[in-house]
C-alpha cells in the first residue's frame, strides 16, 4: 500500500480564475464537483466580468448541492495572474489545481492525478495528465497531446525553454512547492509557462497518462489574440535569458541572417533547435 493511500485522503484545492465565461462557466464548476475524490475545496474568483458570469456562477451554485468547501469571491478585474494568487491566498488544500473556467475535468482527474505521486520521492512537486480537447459546443476533437506533443526527453527544463506542452488544467500542484515559488508572476501572460520553468529547475513533474479534462477551443482563446500572444512572448524572453538567447538563434535562421545566426549559435541553442524539430514533426492537426 503506498504512503498517499494509508492516510486520510488529502485536501485538495481546486481554483477557478473567471472572467466573461456565462456561457461555460456552470459546467467548469459542475465537473469540479463531480470529481470522484471525496475532500475537496473549490476556490472561485470572478474576475470583474462584464458579461453574466457572476450570476451563472450564483446559479451553478444554488442548484448544485455539495458537500465540498467552496469559496467564491468576486473582485474588480485584476488579470488572471493576480487572480490566481489570490485563489492561492484562500487555498488551504494540501495539494493544489487550477482549471481555466471555460474547460473541465473529467470525474477522475483529481484522484488518478493524486495517485501518481504514490512512489514518487520527494522532488517530485507535481504530476500532470493529458486531456481531450473539445470544440465551443463541447464536441470531442482530439486529444491534447495532438496539439502540443510530449517530448521524447524527460529533461522538462530544457524541453520548458522550446516551448510549453504541459496543460495547465492538467497538473496537479503540492502547495508546499508553488508556495516556496511565490506564485505567479502578475507582470506575465504566460503564467503557467513562466511558473513551470522555475518549479521545473528546482523539482521534478511526473506524467501519469490517461485524458482526464476537456480543453475547449473557441474563438476567446489567448493564442487567437495575436498581439497579446506576441507581448506575453516578448516579456517571457525577456525574463528567461536562457529562452531568449535560444529565441534570437530561431529568428537568425528563419531571417537567413547569418551576421546573427553565427552570433547567437552555440552547442546549447542547436541542441535546444533539434529539441524543437522533434516537437514539430510530432505535432498534429485537429
């Protein structure tokens, strides 16, 4: 019997960071409740919507009895970085996650997800599953892992600095370890990106398998808002000098620079540059 499975079953918080979601925000909610482990604490924050999200989440929560600890809170809009730390401030679970209120988990992502650290030592601070993903009306398209590919090497720092395949509604968190990070960086659009490349040089993450959330594509994703995209990228680069040395080597050779290309080559940004090559001819279209 492992050590995770002799005691009590844990705390685990889920936070819910909501903005100008009315139209999913219910079922976001409704698969945290249903999740098949059976002591859980639900975190939402309304993040200044202006569209009825508040008032779907009032109603989610009237008509859904649960037996689950659950604080909602609403606040004039922040962003999602400051939001999430203040989910982070309420949280008391052991174990920590985060689901974006447009997505959804399926009933046993917390508890396959709290299972995988049985075995683990102790460096390792949090384990992540792959998941579906789905279009607006909930229609199944893919899997997750489709889009964004598993690297074949278990170096995630390194793998980090090319690019985030990790899905953010898919990890599952020791508080202790996103504690000892300070949380999320509010200056930053890529929140879990940034975070994972610090928790990723300190402690180590374990794949535990299987699709176990829903991921919805819709028109109101981040990656369809281009000039967003490129600022958060540029602020990304400019934090993480290792990414953004790697980053100049890319943007040489796509230029055909070579004045730049040979200032910026060196054995660590051709090793990043083939790690990159892999992840591509991996990746699908759905």
């Amino acid at each position: 019997m492992s050590r995770l499975s002799a005691l009590p079953p844990p705390l685990v918080t889920t936070i819910i960071p909501a903005y100008n979601h009315e139209t999913y925000v219910a079922d976001a909610i409704g698969s945290v409740i249903a999740q098949s482990h059976p002591n859980m604490e639900i975190v939402i924050i309304d993040d200044g919507s202006s569209d009825g999200t508040r008032t779907a989440i009032e109603r989610k929560l009237s008509a859904t009895p649960s037996h689950h600890r659950i604080i909602f809170e609403t606040q004039d809009n922040a962003g999602v970085c400051a939001t999430l730390n203040r989910g982070l401030q309420l949280s008391s679970g052991e174990f920590i996650q985060f689901l974006a209120s447009d997505d959804m988990y399926l009933p046993e992502k917390t508890s396959h997800c709290l299972r995988g650290f049985g075995g683990l030592d102790e460096a390792f601070a949090a384990t992540y599953c792959d998941g579906l993903v789905i279009d607006q009306n909930g229609r199944r398209i893919g899997k997750f892992s489709d889009i964004y590919p598993r690297p074949i090497s278990k170096n995630n720092y390194r793998e980090l600095l090319v690019s985030n395949w990790i899905p953010a509604m898919g990890l599952l968190y020791k508080a202790a370890a996103l504690h000892s990070l300070g949380g999320f960086d509010e200056n930053l659009k890529f929140e879990d990106w940034d975070l994972l490349l610090r928790l990723s040089r300190r402690y180590k993450i374990h794949f535990v398998g299987q699709e176990l959330f829903e991921y919805r594509l819709h028109g109101d994703n981040l990656h369809n808002n281009m000039p967003v995209m490129l600022d958060g990228l540029e602020a990304m680069f400019a934090k993480h000098p290792r990414m953004n040395s790697f980053q100049e080597f890319v943007r040489a050779g796509s230029d055909r620079s070579m004045r730049r290309l040979l200032r910026t080559v060196s054995p660590g940004n051709a090793e990043l540059y083939g790690r990159l090559l892999l992840r591509r001819a991996r990746t699908r279209r759905i």
